[in-house]
C-alpha cells in the first residue's frame, strides 16, 4: 500500500488516517495474505512526520500481516533510480511477505 505526497495533500490528518486504516481492513477482508504499507522518502519538509504516522498506525495493529517499509537509500524512483533500487525493492519486500 503506497500512500504518498499526492495522495495525502498537505498532511497526514486524523480523517486521512482513518481511511488508510480503513484500506489495510479491507484488503485484509479480501484475503490478502500481507499489507506492505510504504513510506515516502522524506526531504526538508514535514515528510518524515508522515512516515512517523504510517509507521505508528502500522505498529498499533499488531498484526504481522500488515508490515511496514521504508525507503531510506535517497534515491528518487527516477528511470536510473528504479534500476538503481531494484536489488533493495526486492530484498526487503521478499523479506516483508517471509
């Protein structure tokens, strides 16, 4: 589950919280064995805070199906980036459904 700059607007908020929560129950419904939920690479702005919200909404299920992974390499997903991060993608997401 990608939620990112464009899909929050200015700010991780209670309502937006509420949907997300509301995302990860109903793919949990449908039967999906495990919820990636991933952060936005955070920059000068209030960014990381959104990665700290997902990261406790994440945590406060406690459910191990729901996992949560954070890009932290700096490196935009740019065409050169994609294949730049394409090893680390796959590590940590095979990593997230082990």
């Amino acid at each position: 589950l990608a939620i990112g700059r464009n899909d929050v607007g200015t700010g991780f908020d209670a309502p937006r919280q509420t949907y997300f929560n509301a995302i990860v129950a109903a793919l949990l419904a449908k039967g999906y064995g495990r919820v990636i939920c991933r952060a936005v690479l955070p920059d000068a702005s209030s960014w990381g805070a959104f990665n700290t919200v997902m990261q406790a909404l994440v945590t406060a299920r406690a459910d191990p199906k729901v996992v949560y992974v954070n890009r932290t390499d700096g490196v935009h997903p740019s065409d050169a980036g994609y294949v730049t991060m394409a090893g680390l993608f796959f590590t940590r997401y095979t990593a997230a459904l082990a």
